[in-house]
C-alpha cells in the first residue's frame, strides 16, 4: 500500500550520489513505488534533456518538473516527442537587463539561459564545463547580448560563480523588484534565477491537481534551498543528511545521504505503508 501516492524528488544532491550514478538499491526502491501506483516525479533546475537518461534509468513516465518548475514537460521516449504541460518564462526584457547588469558591475559570472530545451551560454568556461559535465548536455555557444536582446524566451537564467560574487549577485536581484524574479541556491557557487511565480511549490500544487491527489498526500525529498518551497508545502517534506542547514531545519525528516541512498530509505520508510 501507498501511504504517498504523489512524491517528488530532486535529482543533484538527492536522487544521484556525488559521482551522479543512481545507486542500485535507489533504481529498485523508486521502481517498487512506481509498480505500487505511486507517482514518482523528478523535480530539478536541470533543462528538460538533461533529465531524460535518468527517467529512463527509472521507467518512468511521468511529467518532468525541469528548470525548477518554469518548464514541466511530459516526454514519450518511444516517439521522442516533448509536450508542454506548464510553463513560466521570466517577464521579456528581464533576462537583457540582468545581462547588462551583471556587465556593468564587472562581476566574473558565467551566465547561463535556458530557453525550452536549449542551453545557450557566451562560450565555454570551467563553470559550464562542470555543469555539462554533472547533466551530460552541452550548451550552444552564441552571444547572448545579441540573442537577449531580440527577445528569446528565457525559462531560466543560471549563474555560476564563486560563493562571494554569487552574495553580491543576489544583493543585485533584490534591489530589484520590479524584475519579478526568484533567486535562489541549488549550490553555494549557483544561483538559479526565474520567475517569482515559479517555484518547486507550484509545480507540486500543479502535479496534485494534476493527478487529483491532495498536498497532504504529497512528499517531498530535496537538499537544496530551491528544495524548500515544495519540502514545507507538501505533506510530508524530507531532506536527505547531505542537504544545506537551511533545509536541514525546516524538514520534517532527515534520511540518509545522497551518496547512501536517502531517496531509498524516504521510500521505504514513509511512502509505502509494509
């Protein structure tokens, strides 16, 4: 039986161990609930196609909650077709702003933008390497002066920098209101920028609805401070032992480690009634 029919979980962090392998006993524990009827949704900042190898790894067929909730797409790994469930770009001129912004101050960040399924960066640098590395996808090399400015639908902004720029970036944000925006950090060195609107949480109000399930039928297991807004909405939110203090002290569980299968013990523990 199913004590949670509806759990959603974040990948880095959470559901993959630090070499970004899913643990053996983490692909059994998320198949045993999908055979019970649980839904068993990935939640993440990572773009649509950098999801796509996980959810097969998993057999799952359920929407992907990607770019932190701006983008949740349905995908049909037979036709290898995408569909649009929900989405929230940041408002048209935001993303150039920001870029100018960020030029003006002179702050060494590498600028990311994600728009639908593409990746598109100014050039190559030791921080998207990273991340291309950890998600497997790689991003297109175009001047986003040049592409912003013309209006490109922006889903999300990703900025990567050391720990102390990222401090001043996020001061940036704040003293900007009118930019409607949500800043926050999957990572020390990270900040994951989108839509106020947009959160984990809406998307786990929208996949409730979605399924007819009720929130206080929902959990949750994350690790990052984008983690929180859907780990103290749903019924029961759960941090794995690696995750950030912040989330660490407004979790209702801790379970173990990403690296030593959290997301197993989560499922195991709490979602499936024995």
């Amino acid at each position: 039986m199913i004590k949670y029919p509806l759990v959603l979980s974040d990948i880095d962090g959470t559901l993959v161990d630090d070499n970004g392998a899913i643990p053996d006993h983490v692909v059994q524990a998320v198949q045993a609930y999908s055979q019970a009827g649980g839904h068993f949704v990935l939640a993440s900042a990572r773009p649509p196609l950098a999801m796509v190898d996980i959810a097969r790894q998993l057999d799952l067929t359920v929407p992907l909650v990607t770019l932190n909730g701006s983008l949740i797409v349905t995908y049909d790994p037979h036709a290898g077709s995408w569909d649009i469930l929900a989405e929230q770009p940041l408002y048209s001129r935001v993303p150039i702003q920001l870029y100018q912004t960020i030029v003006t101050h002179q702050l060494p960040v590498s600028l990311n933008v994600y728009s639908g399924l593409a990746w598109i960066a100014n050039q190559h640098d030791q921080w998207n390497d990273q991340e291309a590395a950890i998600t497997g996808t790689w991003p297109l090399i175009k001047p986003l002066a040049q592409r912003l400015a013309t209006g490109l639908t922006v889903h999300k902004m990703l900025a990567m920098a050391a720990p102390t720029v990222i401090d001043e970036l996020t001061a940036i944000i704040a003293a900007h209101p009118e930019w409607h925006v949500n800043a926050s950090r999957s990572k020390d060195t990270y900040l994951e920028i989108s839509d106020a609107s947009v959160s984990k949480q809406s998307a786990l109000h929208l996949l409730a609805d979605h399924f007819n399930i009720s929130l206080a039928q929902t959990m949750v297991i994350g690790d990052g401070d984008n983690d929180l807004p859907m780990l103290t909405t749903a019924g029961l939110g759960i941090a794995t032992g690696n995750a950030r203090p912040t989330v660490l002290a407004q979790a209702a569980q801790t379970v173990a480690s990403n690296t030593d299968g959290g997301v197993a013990e989560a499922l195991n523990d709490y979602a499936l009634v024995h």
